[in-house]
C-alpha cells in the first residue's frame, strides 16, 4: 500500500496491551477492550481471548447470567458447547460464530466440548440501546461453511461475519449497525475496509505481526480509533510473516453505560433490579 493510501486512513488513537485474568471456573483469558486501559469503547464492552491446550480450560464457563447486551462467541480451533435456562443448545466448531442477545435476562452455560489439542476462540461483549436492552433472548449460530470467505486482493482473505466486505455480506443480523470481520494476509499483502463517518472500532491481531493504519499491531493487542472519518487498512508486518487479525467496528450508541458484572444497564436503578 502507498504512502498516499496510508496518509488517507484513519489514524490509530489507542494501542492497548491485554490483560491475563480468570474467568469462569478458573479458566485463563487475555482481555483487551474492557479493562483499565479501555474501560469501553461505544458500543464494544469487552473482548477476551481464550487460547489455551483442551484440557487447561475443561472447567469452562459454567451457568451464569446475562442482561442488557449481546454477546459474539467465534471459535479457531476445537468446540464449545452452549445451553440455556430456556431450553437452549448448540455447539459450534473450528470457524463458527455464536451471537447471543441476551436483552432481558438469560442463565447459560458455555462448556469446551474438546478434550484434546487447543481450545482458540474470542467473546466479544455489545451494549444493546435502552429501547432493546429488555427485549426476548436470541441466538444466532453459524458454522464456518455459513460465512463467506472474500479473496479481495493478492494474499488477502477475509471471513465476512458482519457487514459487507467485496460483495459479500455476512449472515450475523445486528440490531446496532457494525462490522466484524477475521482478515488474513499473506506476507506482503494488504487490505483495506470502508468504515461509516463516526463508527469506533479496533483490530486485533491474534496471530504474526503488522501494521494496522501505519501502527505497528502485535497478538494480545487493540488497535482502536474513536470517531472521525477515512477507512481502515492493514498491511502485513516487514518481518514477511502472516498476519491475521479481527477488524471490529460499530455506530456508538452514545447513552449511559452502568455495568456490574454480567449487567449492563443505563442507571443504577435498573442495574439493582437486575441483580
């Protein structure tokens, strides 16, 4: 990509390293979005990463509750098992994404279902707006063969899971506008994304090393931006390794964020109702 190209994208503003912390049973993950150095980014809450052998994370993440926002579960490698309070089950695999919208209150269970090799995957928290944070649960699952793959120049793949990227658009329904996508270039290749006037957004690497807009991205790291206008765009890192990454971007929704745990509300009020 050109020096020209580059000079027109939109600058990164934060770069903040991950966190390691126990959640669940005792199950070790690495947090980014959600921690001291980016306590939120409207409307992403938190984003963890799980990547650890099988049979370290087998506690998993027993029950436990959810109110007020939605939740993005995408698996690398091995499988989880999801149940409910209503009912509800799943399983997805290597290149599967689970989409849970808790909205007005759920109690559910997230189990690794592998026994060996690594367990891999990412959970990504969205605040929902007032109007929909007490609306029904839904869950939407999707394997790896339900998401498009998009080759959109020389070395660059890209796993379209929302928004729309090459002519091809993702399956995952949103009730808050965003994009999220898991890019992956080929050393020397390059890719670019359109993102809306206003949006927030941030990438992270999960494996190799590049550049995310002139900035040098590295794994367990956010890339983010607030606001402003321009693209985003990723080149892979000078070393020639592979890099892949997951692009992440949304409309803020600019309201009160009261959270205590796995509550998320706009006032204290609802935040005692809840609990």
């Amino acid at each position: 990509m050109a020096a020209a190209a580059l000079n027109s994208l939109r600058p990164v503003t934060k770069v903040v390293q991950g966190q390691k912390m126990k959640e669940g049973a005792g199950v070790t993950i690495c947090r980014t979005v959600g921690t001291s150095g980016l306590r939120n980014l409207d409307p992403y809450l938190m984003l963890d990463e799980l990547k650890l052998p099988a049979k370290a994370a087998f506690a998993g993440f027993p029950d436990h509750p959810h109110r007020g926002f939605e939740t993005c579960s995408i698996m690398l490698e091995g499988q989880m098992e999801h149940r409910d309070s209503h009912g509800n089950h799943g399983v997805i695999g290597p290149g599967g994404v689970q989409w849970m919208t808790a909205g007005r209150g759920i109690i559910h269970s997230e189990m690794p279902k592998s026994t060996d090799g690594m367990l891999w995957g990412f959970q990504l928290w969205i605040n929902l707006p007032k109007k929909d944070k007490m609306c029904k649960p839904r869950y939407q699952d999707y394997q790896r063969s339900d998401i498009p793959v998009v080759e959109s120049s020389p070395g660059a793949s890209v796993r379209v899971m929302a928004g729309s990227h090459g002519g091809a658009i993702g399956p995952i329904k949103m009730r808050n506008p965003g994009l999220l996508m898991d890019v992956r270039l080929a050393p020397g290749a390059s890719f670019t994304q359109e993102v809306p006037l206003g949006w927030n957004g941030f990438a992270y690497v999960y494996d190799g090393e590049g550049r995310i807009c002139g900035t040098r991205a590295q794994p367990e790291h956010v890339s983010a931006w607030v606001d402003g206008n321009g693209g985003v765009g990723g080149i892979a890192g000078v070393s020639g390794q592979l890099v892949r990454f997951l692009l992440i971007a949304g409309k803020p929704i600019g309201e009160p964020i009261v959270q205590h745990g796995p509550f998320v509300m706009n006032t204290e009020e609802e935040i005692y109702q809840a609990s």
